[in-house]
C-alpha cells in the first residue's frame, strides 16, 4: 500500500494525490523531462497510479514526447487530463496551439501553474510527477509556496558544470522546506550502438560524490542511449516503448529507489483526523 507523505509546513496535502514528487534540474540540457516521463511510467509500470505535470510554461516538452496533436477537453470549468499509456498527462501545451509563443511575466506563469494542479481533475493518484522547468525561478517560488510537495528529485550529467549547477539546485529546495530524495545522474554513460560498450565520455564520479556531501542518495544512473532520443521523438517514451530492455530496466530500479526513499518520510495523517465541530446549542 502506498501511503502519503508529508508536505511543506503550512501547505495541506491534496485529497485527491497522496504524493507530489517535484523533478528539477539547476540548468536546461540535462534530460530532466525524458526522466521524468520514463520515471512516472516506472512507477505506473511498477503498479501505481499515477500522473505527470509538465510545468514547464514558456517550453512544455511532455506533448511532445507523448504523442501530438492533442488538446485537453475542459469538463465544469475543470482540465481533464489526457491518458497515455497507462499516466495522466496535464500540460499548457494541450491547452494552447502548440506553435503559440507564451509571451507571459512570472506573476501570469505562477497562476498557470496553479490552475494546472488544482482545476485538473485528476483520479484517485499514488503519485504526481512534476516535471519543472530548469533554475531557481518563479515556477519553483510557485511550487514552493502553493504546492504541497512530498519530496524532490534531482536531475544532473556527470559534467562539472552541471553538477555546480545542480548543487543550487538542492539548496533551493532545502530552503523552502522540500525535502530533497536523491539524485539521479542522466547521461552517465554512452552506450555504442554498435558494440554496447560503455564509456564514461562525460567523467564520472560526481554525482557520487555530491550526493554524499549533501546527505542525500544516488538514485539512478541512466544511460546516454539513442533509442532513449528517438523514442521520445516518436511520442512513445523508452519505458513505454521497450519495456523489457535495459534501459527500461534502468528506470524500474529508479523508480523504485524514489518510491522506497519517499517511503521513509514521515507520513500525513492529517485526512485521518474527524472534522470537529464546536457548537453552543
């Protein structure tokens, strides 16, 4: 049985999602969507039900990478999410012309963000993956103070400069009380399409490394494959798409290391307790 977990302090958790798992990068270019397209259909593989917000607003990627053209229907003023192999999807980029520029200042984006949480009308879900846009911005300030938030996952490359970034990343969270499940290095090694060697053409090492310097653990370290590529631009995610390969493989593990960590936090028993009323009659 999957339990809910705690939120930030002075947020209550989500009747309908027992946990919001936030998927952030410190920098663009690190796969941070691909991860967590294929991390939310790991967990839905491994029998959970599950959803996946693209918060990306001005760059939405999961349209793109789960099949287009698509548009959400809108059912009593409420989105309903689209259904793709067996996830509930929610992006601007099913509620606007995909062409469409999204020429918006952060007050504007924030409230985007919002709507996209609270008016979908989601099912009963295990998880929520949140797939964020990469920095430190307005999006993540957003999620931070309207979101509740059961734990964070974080997505770097083995390159120095990545992981500076990424490192930012971490405190950020760490600030605004979400706690953070681990890391998972994307990209870690280049498989040869045709021998399957793996080389470490990135370095190797740092994540590793910062994860143990911040107390927190390495969850994954996924490959840079180009079947993971093409799939993603076919519409159908690798996890999807070769489910018995290792890279698919590879994602179940990550999955599964998410789940069992979040699994540790200290539950939510606030939708346990009766409703008190005080009367003088």
């Amino acid at each position: 049985m999957i339990h809910r977990h705690q939120v930030q302090k002075g947020l209550q958790a989500s009747k309908r999602i027992k946990n919001v798992i936030a998927v952030g990068s410190g920098k663009g270019g690190v796969g941070k969507s691909t991860v967590a397209a294929n991390l939310a259909l790991a967990l839905s593989k491994e029998g959970a039900a599950v959803g996946l917000l693209d918060a990306d607003i001005y760059g939405p990627s999961q349209p793109h990478m789960f099949g287009e053209p698509a548009k959400a229907a809108v059912q009593d003023k409420r989105f309903q999410p689209l259904k793709r192999h067996g996830i509930e999807l929610i992006s601007i980029g099913y509620l606007v012309d995909t062409e469409a520029a999204m020429i918006w200042r952060g007050p504007m984006v924030s409230g985007a963000l919002q709507q996209l949480f609270n008016d979908t009308d989601w099912s009963e879900l295990d998880y929520l993956i949140i797939d964020l846009p990469p920095g430190t911005g307005d999006i993540q300030l957003t999620l931070a103070q309207k979101i509740p938030v059961s734990g964070a996952v974080v997505v770097t490359t083995p390159q120095d400069i990545a992981l500076a970034d990424v490192q930012r990343a971490i405190k950020m969270f760490e600030k605004v009380d979400i706690p953070v499940l681990g890391m998972v290095e994307n990209m870690s090694t280049h498989l040869c399409d045709n021998c399957g060697h793996a080389s470490a053409i990135f370095g190797q090492g740092g994540a590793e490394q910062m994860a143990r310097e911040h107390g927190i653990k390495l969850l994954g370290q996924l490959p840079l494959d180009a079947r993971i590529c093409q799939h993603s631009d076919a519409g159908t995610p690798i996890v999807a798409a070769e489910p018995d390969s290792d890279i698919a493989a590879a994602y179940l593990a990550l999955a599964r290391q998410t789940a069992a960590t979040l699994a540790l936090r200290p539950r939510d028993y606030t939708s346990k307790f009766p409703n008190v009323v005080v009367s003088t009659n």
